[in-house]
C-alpha cells in the first residue's frame, strides 16, 4: 500500500499551525519530509496524525489583576 502523501499547508491544517511552523518543525527534525522534486515537499499523512497527537499547546495563565511578580 503506498503511502498517503499531503502538502505542508494540509500538514499545517492537520496540526493546527501554520505553514513556516510546519518549515521549522521539518528543520528541527520534529517532522520528516520527501522532497519529490526541486520544489515539492511531502509528508506522510500517518506521521503527521502521529505529531498532531503529541501536538499539546501550552498556555500561561494569565495574572491576576493587581498582581506583582
């Protein structure tokens, strides 16, 4: 069975981000990529899943008002 192949903007759409995050995550060796041509980049569809499940946001809670570190 070949592979399902997707762009990185629906990898991006996949992983809720954005294209250049999806760039930098494929630099940082987070995500692999096929380069099928000079300028044609593709990811595997199950590996892409795959981060989206370890995808966590961390979000700081804001201060309370009147609050001083």
């Amino acid at each position: 069975m070949d592979p399902i192949l997707v762009t990185m903007e629906e990898a991006a759409a996949l992983l809720g981000v954005s294209s250049d995050t999806v760039r930098r995550r494929i630099r940082a060796g987070a995500l692999k990529a096929y380069r099928l041509g000079p300028r044609m980049l593709r990811l595997r569809k199950t590996e892409v899943e795959r981060a989206a499940q370890g995808n966590v946001v961390r979000v700081r809670p804001a201060a309370a008002p009147g609050a001083t570190k």
